[in-house]
C-alpha cells in the first residue's frame, strides 16, 4: 500500500486510486476538521483539509477530490460563495455543507446551490460517516456514467469510420480499422483481430504486437482462448488470468495485466464464428469489466456486418452462373463490358448497335432473356 502524505490523507503517489476518492474538510475549527478528519482515516478514505475559503477554493480543483464537506461560515468569505464559485467549474462535485442550528436558512440556500446534503453541528460520528460514503457512492455513479458515455460516443465515431470504408478497399484495411478501433475505444495496449480460414484462426491484424502478422501464431479452433471463444461463440471476460480457474495459464513476460476479453465475430443464424476479436494489457490501474465486453461486442457486431458486405460487393462483381451450365457463365463484369464494346464496333444503325449489344450479353452470360 501506498504511503500516506500526513498533511493531506492522500497516498503520496498521486495517480493511486480512481479520481473522486478523496473527501475535501472545509472548516477553520481546528476540532471539526481533525475530528471529521479520523473518522475518514478510520475507514481508508483519503483527505484533503482547508481552513478557509481560498484554500477550498484551490484543492477543489483537484481531480481526486469528488466529496467536499463545507462549513457555511468561513473566516475569509460566505461558505455559500466558495460552493457557487466551486460548482460553477465542477459541477460534479458533491458538496456536504456544516451548520449550527441557527443557520438553517444558509443551509436551504446551500440546498439551492447545489449541495446533496448538509450536516449539523455537533457532528454525529455515523451520520457523517454514512453522508459521505453517501456522496462518494453518488460522485462515482456519476464519474463511471460520464466515461461510459465518452467511450460509447467514441464507438460510434469508430463506427461510422468503418462504415465510410469503401467495400472494394483490400480486407485488410478493414481489419487494421477495426483492431485500432478496439484499441481506442477500451483503451486497450493490445488488440488482434483473427479470422479463420478452414480450421485455424489467422491473426489478420494486430495493435501493439512486435511481431509481423505472417510470424504470429495461428490458434486451432478450441485452442487456447481465442480458438475457445471461436468453437463456443460465446464471449470471454477475464479480471486476471493467474487467477482465473477456468484457464490456469500463467501472465505472459510481455503482458503488462493478466486482464483480457475476447468477442466472436458471427453472422446472425450461423452456427459458428468467423473470427475472433481480442483485447488485453488495459489502461494502467484497471481491469476490463463488464461494459468494455459490450463495448467489444458491439464493435465486433459491426465488423462482421462490414466485413460481411465486403464479401457480398465482391460476389456482385461477378456474374452467379445460370441455372444450365454453359461456357458463358461466371462471367465477370469486365468480360460481359467487352463483349458489348466489340459487338458494337461492328454496327452503326441505332437499331442494330443495339440489338448487337443484347446479343453479345445474351451469348456471355448465357441468359436467355436479355432487354432493356
């Protein structure tokens, strides 16, 4: 554990912890800052104190500081002044105002303002704990909300890219865009991308991998965890893979996390996957949960939609053979154009540069019926 800064409450390594985790004491009463103060210290929540308005001004500016506790009356300015100078730039903050009884109007007023609850004074030792505990379960709700919803406006940005690629465009560029798609919107060090190709899943593309494409490993469907998410169809979440019984597998020397989850790319009805999309090594301090599997998961959807219309704008450039075979059919688009063009040289009437180039289409593709 992280060593505590005395002065502050704070670890003295500045990026432990999720930001909104620390309590921000505002009071210029030395007893009600220190007492608040242990009742935090006696249940692991790290602290900030302020003993003026100006100072309460300036750390609440601090990114880990998503609770502040505020006395109404202040030795430099109103209470009520630093919480609308406050919220006015961080309007997330949840804000615990002090009072004694007789200020019961400041304290409606703070209300008005903003603040989520107030306290009065004396404090009462478990009323406080359960106001702030109240605070920063609400602060946290509404922090997690505002990056889920920063990263779904992220997928969709990914999305509409994909969406834009056009169809004829080499199937490997659509697999880059969707490996540093994954990589972006989960924020993932580590993203592959595996297609199969008969019974092996072939790495198509890759984020953050040393090795070239050619030289990665192919994974046997029901092999390892990509080619288990491939035979089952069923998506795969893990917080840590040393841990996980399901696996036994050590962390890899090149993994900085033993975190991973894994997606299959299937067609609606179909009764196996195509593919495999993987994500691993997330952002320092966290694992993969529960709303980066669905973020994944409608990334993949997307994908193999695109992927799937890819597939089908190549089928329509060439020609399905007829019913009775002949030596026509399966003609390309190319080859039915240029025997129009040749037909036509040989006329100059309207009528029968036209009829010629019925004919030509007739005899390339092998279709009896032919009109315009």
């Amino acid at each position: 554990m992280a060593a505590s800064d005395p002065t502050s409450g704070l670890p003295s390594d500045s990026t432990s912890g999720p930001n909104g985790d620390c309590v921000l004491i505002v009071d210029d009463e030395r007893f009600f800052r220190e007492s608040i103060r242990d009742l935090l210290m006696a249940d692991g929540i790290p602290f900030l104190l302020a003993e003026d308005g100006a100072q309460a001004a300036e750390l609440a500016m601090d990114p880990r500081v998503g609770v502040m506790v505020l006395d109404i009356q202040l030795p430099d300015q109103s209470g009520l002044q630093v919480l609308e100078r406050v919220r006015a730039v961080r309007p997330e903050l949840r804000v615990i105002v002090l009072s004694s009884h007789t200020g019961q109007e400041a304290v409606l007023d703070a209300l008005g303002l903003g603040a989520c609850d107030y306290l009065a004074k004396p404090i009462h030792e478990q009323e406080t704990r359960l106001a702030v505990r109240r605070a920063l379960e609400s602060y946290g709700v509404a922090r997690d909300w505002a990056t889920l919803r920063a990263r779904i406006e992220r997928l969709i940005d990914e999305v509409q890219r994909i969406g834009s690629l056009d169809p004829t465009e080499p199937a490997e560029t659509l697999h880059a865009m969707v490996a540093e798609a994954a990589s972006r919107v989960l924020g993932a060090s580590k993203t592959s991308l595996l297609v199969r190709e008969g019974e092996p899943l072939r790495v198509a593309a890759a984020v953050g991998h040393k090795l070239p494409l050619a030289e990665l490993d192919r994974v046997q469907v029901g092999d390892g965890v990509a080619g288990q998410v491939a035979a089952k169809g069923q998506a795969l979440l893990v917080g840590d893979v040393e841990n996980d019984g399901r696996f036994r597998l050590p962390r890899r020397p090149h993994y900085h996390s033993g975190s991973f989850v894994a997606v299959p790319l299937s067609t609606p009805g179909a009764s196996e996957a195509r593919g495999v999309l993987c994500a691993t090594d997330p952002e320092t301090g966290r694992v993969f949960a529960q709303e980066d599997l669905t973020l994944l998961r409608l990334l993949a959807f997307t994908a193999q939609q695109r992927m799937d219309e890819a597939a089908d704008e190549m089928a329509a450039m060439t020609v399905p053979e007829a019913d009775d075979p002949d030596p026509g059919a399966g003609a390309t688009g190319a080859e039915v154009a240029r025997a129009v063009c040749e037909a036509m040289t040989r006329e100059t009437e309207p009528a029968a540069l036209l009829q010629a180039a019925l004919r030509s289409v007739s005899d390339t593709l092998g279709a009896r019926l032919v009109s315009v």
